[in-house]
C-alpha cells in the first residue's frame, strides 16, 4: 500500500531511540525527509543517519521539549532544511512508576512538563504552519496508562497521557476544517529502553496483563503512528489508536 508519504517532510520529537527512532526509520522507509529532534542530540544524529541511509534528507536538531524557545527554534530549523512540515510527531517522553506517596509536586510538575506541556508546545510551534497551508498530521503518543488503570505507571505519568488524549481531541476539531488532521497512538508496553529500565518483577507483572502474552516491539507501534500520519488514515482524525495486544479494548 503506498501511504502516500514520499516527499513529505516529518518532525519526530523523542527521536533519540525507542518508538521515535523507529517512526523515524519508517516515515523515512515511505519516502518523507525527517527531522529527528531530541534533547539528546547526539542520538539524535544516529537516527538522522539510519533516515539517510533509506536515501531521503534526514537532519538531527536539539530539542528541549519543555522549553518553548528550543522548540519554536527547532521547528524553525527543520522547516529551513526540509520544508514545511507536513506531518509531526510527538514521542517525547519519560516514565515514573509509584504511588501517590512517591509522588512530590516537583516530580509531578517534571512528568507534566515533557509529556504533556511538551506535547502542547511542539503543536503550538507547528500547527499555525499547517493550518495556514491547509494541510498536514499531527500524531501524539499517549499510553494504555492514559486509557484504564494503571498497574505500575505514577500518577503522573497517567494524568500527562489521559491530557494528551484530550488535547488530541481538542486540536483535532480546531483543524479538521483545515484539513489538518491531529490523532493519538496509546500503546501498551512495548520492549524499549523505558520499559528495560523496570525490575524484573516489574516487568513480569506487566506480561501478566497482556492476553497476547508479550511486550510490543517498537516497530509494532511505530507502524500505526505512520499509518495515522499517512494519507491512509485521511478521514481519521481525533482518534486514539491502542495498541496494547489485547490488554485494553473500547
């Protein structure tokens, strides 16, 4: 299926590794020049190779997600390079397992600053673009955490995904008729550093939650984020996509 994304132009936030590595790699697979931007830029490189190496411009650019002049400044940067950007995506994240206990204002406020303040600062840099041209996809990374109960996830973590899917919806029905469409992937776990990063009791219990049995690879997840960014997906927008081999169905 051609998903109509050769000569697209793509931003992919939390590129560094994980599920933004491997949206970036596919996006570039499909023909469209990347933007990898993390605050690690120098992983970020790493990704910008791999998309050049499919044979499309690929550019790695430092971005802080939490600071709204690294992110418009970053925004600008790709644009410069790449062209307007025809389809962002928001994979910048980090995880906190724990109790409400386990939880201080300071810590909810750092969880809240990337997932979700991050989220809004990346659209807020890059959709008054698409909306002038009338056209363009925006796709954010919520989580089965922001969907049902939480078995490990802190109460932060869970707060800044369910917000994410509310500011999906929010910015879905602001563009939609612009033809700009914005959409949400929510995966279950999935077998990247974020979750490597668990006990070992820690991740068995997440397997106990999952009918299928395993973990999602980041490929897996990665697949339904271009789907959505893709012309496939052209009359969805406002939607959540989960992800989670069985563990939560609507």
């Amino acid at each position: 299926m051609d998903l109509g994304l050769r000569g697209a132009v793509a931003l992919v936030t939390g590129a560094a590794g994980g599920i933004g590595r491997e949206t970036a790699r596919l996006l570039a697979a499909e023909g469209a020049a990347v933007g990898a931007a993390d605050v690690r830029a120098g992983d970020a490189e790493a990704t910008a190779v791999a998309v050049r190496q499919a044979g499309v411009a690929g550019l790695a650019v430092a971005m802080d997600v939490t600071r709204e002049g690294s992110v418009a400044a970053a925004v600008r940067t790709v644009e410069a390079a790449l062209g307007p950007l025809d389809v962002v995506v928001n994979c910048a994240g980090i995880y906190r397992v724990g109790g409400l206990d386990a939880v201080p204002p300071d810590a909810w406020d750092a969880v809240l600053d990337v997932n979700l303040r991050g989220t809004y600062l990346v659209c807020r840099a890059a959709l008054p673009g698409m909306l002038e041209r009338e056209r363009g996809s925006v796709v954010n990374l919520s989580s089965i955490s922001g969907r049902t109960k939480a078995t490990l996830a802190a109460p932060s973590y869970v707060a800044s995904k369910a917000g994410i899917i509310g500011l999906t919806m929010s910015l879905a029905a602001q563009g939609a008729a612009r033809n700009v469409r914005v959409n949400c992937v929510a995966p279950g776990p999935a077998d990247t550093e974020m979750i490597r990063g668990l006990s070992e009791s820690q991740q068995a219990r997440l397997l106990t939650t999952i009918p299928m049995g395993r973990l999602a690879t980041a490929t897996e997840v990665a697949q339904a984020i271009v789907f959505l960014a893709s012309a496939a997906a052209a009359y969805i927008t406002g939607e959540t996509l989960n992800v989670n081999g069985g563990t939560f169905m609507v």
